[in-house]
C-alpha cells in the first residue's frame, strides 16, 4: 500500500511539473520584465566615453530602435524537454525554466552587458 501511495505521488509530481514548464513566450516576458540587459554604461566606459555615446544618439547617427533585450531574444535557442526548458545563448544554457520560474545558469549575457 505504501509504495502505491509513494507511485500516485510520484506521478501526480510528474505531471505538475510536465503542466507547468515555461515555454518561449514565458521566457520572452521574462526577459522584458526584468530587463536582462542593461543599457547603462559599465563601469570601465569613461565620463567623456559615455557623453559621445549619448551625443551620437542626439544625433541620429547610431539610432536602434531594437532594445538590447530584444536582439538576445533573437540570439536565443529554446530547447523543451518533457520537465524543463532550457534557454541557450552560443550554445551555453544561460537560464533554465521549471516549474514556472526561471533560473539563471552560467555566465551568459544577462551577466554581461551587450558587447559592442
């Protein structure tokens, strides 16, 4: 009886977990909520750096209308297993969804901000 008990619960675990895996549109609101890359300037970039940077922008010159979350979308490969959905950048898993919730893996690009 208690390992008909121990195989309902495993099963009933199985299949919550199968009913709940995030999938690519998951990941997609994710991504945008929590702003996985950010646009500020990094601590290396210099004062008058950073100005030219925000110069050229004034003046149309290196205008993207593309936000830096939205080309890592682009970049990125879901692979859906039956429990779990890995999201891999370059062929490294950066974040792993299971259970509704997604957990970062790895240095990926959401650790660093977009190379230029």
């Amino acid at each position: 009886m208690k390992n008909l008990i121990i195989l309902v619960l495993l099963v009933g675990l199985v299949a919550a977990l199968f009913t709940t895996r995030p999938q690519q549109a998951d990941f997609e609101k994710f991504a945008h909520s929590r702003n996985l890359i950010d646009p500020q300037p990094t601590a290396s970039q210099t004062l008058v750096q950073s100005l030219e940077q925000k110069a050229q922008s004034y003046v149309g010159t290196n205008i993207s209308l593309v936000s830096p979350t939205d080309s890592l979308l682009k970049k990125c490969t879901y692979q859906n297993d039956m429990l779990f959905t890995n999201v891999q950048e370059n062929g490294q898993t950066i974040y792993t969804g299971i259970a509704g919730h997604w957990f970062q893996r790895g240095s990926g690009a959401a650790a660093t901000p977009a190379s230029k």
